[in-house]
C-alpha cells in the first residue's frame, strides 16, 4: 500500500499473515536514484492484539488532528 509519494520518493507499506503473526513492513523506493532499489526502513513481526494497538494510536492521532482544525 502506497503511503507516501512524490516524484523523488516512495514510502510504501506490506503487512502479510505469517504462521507466527503478522510481517510489517515500511519500504522505500528513490526513482531517481543511480540504480533504483526498494529498502526495507522497518520491519516487525506483530501479533493481532499489537497490530490493533498500533491501529488504535494512528487513529488517536488523527482524531486529535482532526479536532485541531
């Protein structure tokens, strides 16, 4: 899932099921670069319970984002 785009750089993320959870993954891409590799930033093996934790503060954070405006 494409996050983040801009002609220069990609952020993208993939989250596949595992037999022991779940496998986050933040990847980034440069187009522009000499030879133009994705790179893993970040990667984690979550369970339900932390992946919903992890759910559960973005959506904390946008909610007082949006309470800002």
């Amino acid at each position: 899932m494409l996050i983040q785009a801009t002609q220069a750089y990609e952020l993208s993320a993939d989250i596949t099921r595992t037999s022991y959870g779940h496998s986050l993954k933040f990847i980034s891409f440069v187009p522009t670069a000499r030879h133009p590799n994705e790179h893993v930033k970040f990667q984690g093996l979550f369970s339900s319970a932390e992946l919903t934790a992890l759910r559960d503060c973005i959506n904390r954070a946008l909610d007082v984002a949006a309470d800002a405006i």
